[in-house]
C-alpha cells in the first residue's frame, strides 16, 4: 500500500500533541496504558481488547513480518494486560500458530488462546484446498495439530472458522464436545454463521462467543446477531474492528493496494464508493480531537459501549499500534456522547458490499438438518 503508510503513525503523533492542550473535553487516552478490565464471553473469561495475529505471518501487504518483532509484540501486549490472543490454522496457513505458541510459551497458563478449524486444509502440509472441512473426525485430528503447532495441551477456545454446508452442526458440536471431555478444549464458538446454525449449536452444546465482522464500518451484526447472542447469553468477538486499517485513517483517496492485499478487491474500497466512505473516517477523526485520542481508540471504544460483552480482536504488525490500540481500553463515552456519535455513524451510508461476493458466500451459511 502507498501514501498513506505513515498516516496512523502521523495520526498518533497529533493525537499526542492534542493531548497536551488544554482540551475540556476530556482526558488524554496515553498509548502506553495498561489493560486491566476483563469481560465475559459466556463463561470465559477474558481482556477487554484482544489480539489478532492472522498477519503475523504475511500482511495485508504481502510482505513478510520480522519474527522476532511480532514475538516481542506478542509478549508486549502480555505485560500491557491483554490475555486474549486469536489464530486459527487458516492463518498461514499453520503458521501463525507457530509464531503464537512460540511467543506465549512463557505465559501460557496466564492467557486464552482462540482458534479456528473449518476450511479445507491439509493437516499435514497446510495446503489450502477447495471449500470447507467440518467432518467430525477432521476436525479431532485438526486440533490435535493446532496442539503441536501452539505448543499447548488445550484450544481455551475453538470456532468453526465458517458453517460446512455439508455437516449438521450437532455432528460439529458433538465432535467439540468429544474434545472437551478430552481436555483438548475448554469452549467453542461459531464465526459467520446463520442464525438459526447459532440457535440449533448453542442447543446441543453452549457456545462461548460468536466471531463476525464488526465495526462501525460494517454493523451488520447489529440487526439479528448481536440480540440473538444477548438472547442466548453468548459473547462477541469483533474481527476487523477497525475496518481493515480504514477506521485508522491509513486509507484515502490515494491509496493503491498492492496485488494479493484483499481490500484490493473489497467493493466498498472501490474507487466510486471510497469518497463517500470517507466521511465515516472525517468523523473519527473529528471524535479523536474532541476526546483527546486516537482514531483507532475511538473506533475501539465505540464497540466495546455497544455491549459489555463484546470483545475486539485488532490485528497488527507494528508494536506502536498494538499499544495505541490498549489505549482503548481507558476511553469512556458519556451516555449522552454515544447517543451523539451512534447517531452519527448511522447517518453516514457506506457504499459497497464489505467482501467480493466470493468470499461473501461463505458467511451466513446454515448447517444442514441431522
């Protein structure tokens, strides 16, 4: 990505300088803060903010990280109080659960370890193959390699990445449930599911969390999932909370995507849609000012005041966001600031659907009758 690579960066820095000021409206939100408030999903138990390590391994740039750098960012985000750390075997794939199981080794039993099986991948060489794989027995012997890869004897918590269309969610529950009794597992969740997938999975095995996208860049969540989830007592794992860096203010107008970056092909990035967006990130940015933080705190924020059992999981590459990003975790809304600013972000209307329809395809999906 061009142009706008030092953007979040620069972003910070005038955030700092505004937290210098004078401001009434509040105070400072320090990059350098310490998590200490933990949620609920379900009945595990968690940080606040979590974090992401899908790029670890290849960023959305296609370049390759510094692996002793993305371990330092790991066992940072340890000391700063975040204990939630998500992966999954698609991620690499396998390889970002070496770089976590490598970074949390010592601190494992402090932390909760998520991640995710589903897509069809091969257990031994990690070859990503066509369409999906939740056949019971794949999925034991998927988690018996995530085991080896994160260095751990237990997933604390395991998602179906997305719903085979081929395999009745009780099969899948009762596979999870085999794994439980084995001690290989402590909870599970669904990511991208349809609904009434989470109703019959919650019936034939408690769920802890459901994981989808959410943000205020895309709020599909909010119409049937997040009340089914408060309904059902499960918690909610935002992934992509910052709009895939736009939240940030690291996209605009100019930027070009590399080839193999997926906002590349993400219509509501497309050019005749990205003007209009744009207003959304002119708002973050107006708030940041206002409560004397960053963008990406305040795109953090919003979610976790829409329900306290919601957990966001950013990503990142880069220690200076990991640590702006538990900044966060500090920043409150007055009930009368978030009244304000929900209703702002509903007047903003993005364009473009949030994936290529190829992609799209596999959320939403439910699992064939047993």
């Amino acid at each position: 990505m061009q142009s706008a690579s030092n953007r979040r960066t620069f972003l910070q820095a005038a955030a700092a300088v505004m937290a210098a000021a004078p401001l009434a409206s509040g105070a400072a939100v320090p990059a350098t803060a310490t998590l200490s408030e933990r949620r609920k999903l379900g009945a595990l138990e968690v940080s606040s903010i979590g974090l992401g390590v899908q790029n670890m391994s290849r960023t959305y740039q296609t370049t390759v990280p510094n692996r002793p750098e993305m371990l330092n960012i790991i066992r940072t985000a340890f000391e700063r109080g975040v204990t939630f750390y998500d992966a999954a075997e698609a991620y690499g794939p396998h390889e970002v659960e070496r770089i976590l199981g490598e970074g949390v080794a010592p601190f494992r039993d402090q932390i909760v370890i998520a991640s995710k099986f589903g897509w069809n991948i091969d257990l031994e060489t990690g070859q990503r193959r066509p369409g999906l794989n939740s056949r019971p027995e794949h999925i034991r012997q998927a988690v018996d390699g995530m085991l080896k890869r994160l260095r751990t004897d237990r997933i604390d918590l395991l998602y179906q990445h997305r719903v085979d269309p081929q395999v009745p969610i009780e099969d899948v529950a009762g596979a999870v449930q085999d794994l439980m009794k084995a001690g290989k597992v402590r909870h599970w969740g669904l990511s991208e599911m349809g609904l009434q997938t989470l109703r019959r999975a919650h019936a034939a095995l408690p769920l802890a969390a459901v994981q989808s996208e959410y943000s205020m860049l895309w709020r599909g969540p909010e119409e049937s999932v997040l009340p089914l989830c408060q309904e059902l007592g499960i918690g909610f794992v935002p992934w992509s909370p910052l709009g895939v860096g736009f939240l940030t203010g690291a996209i605009d107008l100019n930027t070009r995507f590399a080839d193999g970056d997926i906002r590349k092909v993400e219509p509501r990035f497309a050019p005749d849609n990205l003007p209009n967006n744009l207003a959304l990130v002119e708002l973050v940015r107006r708030w940041a000012w206002r409560k004397q933080a960053s963008p990406a705190q305040i795109a953090l924020a919003w979610l976790q005041a829409q329900r306290p059992w919601i957990v966001p999981i950013p990503g990142t590459t880069q220690m200076a966001h990991m640590l702006d990003n538990i900044g966060a975790g500090a920043l409150r809304f007055t009930a009368a600031e978030l009244a304000e600013l929900n209703q702002s972000v509903a007047a903003i209307h993005i364009q473009g659907a949030r994936l290529p329809d190829a992609v799209l395809t596999f959320s939403g999906v439910e699992a064939p009758l047993k």
